[in-house]
C-alpha cells in the first residue's frame, strides 16, 4: 500500500499514510474543505445563499 499523499512506502505507525508530514497534509485537506463535494440540490443552494444573506459583515481591522 502506498500513501494516498505522496506515493512513498506506508509507515504501520501512520497508516495509511508514510510519515506524520503526510498525516497532517491529509487532515488538513479535510478541515479546510478541500475533500468537499459540491451539491445540486436547489435546497442546500438556498440554504447557502440565506446563511450569508443573514451573516454579519466583519471589517478588517
């Protein structure tokens, strides 16, 4: 098996992954949303569109 991030040879201590490098650039991914799958659904669009409409403008500082 090799990384899914870099192709190097799996480490049992990180698997499925080679080091704590690669780990980290993995869970990183999936905090900033990188491994999201954009919806269709007019619904979720709505939705979106409403949650900004009502967030609260932030001013730089």
């Amino acid at each position: 098996m090799s990384c899914p991030i870099c192709d190097g040879e799996t480490d049992q201590k990180y698997r499925p992954f080679c080091s704590r490098r690669c780990a980290d650039i993995d869970l990183a991914k999936w905090l900033s949303g990188s491994y999201a799958t954009p919806s269709s659904d007019p619904e979720d669009i709505e939705k979106a569109y409403e949650a900004l409409e009502n967030s609260p403008v932030s001013k730089p500082h």
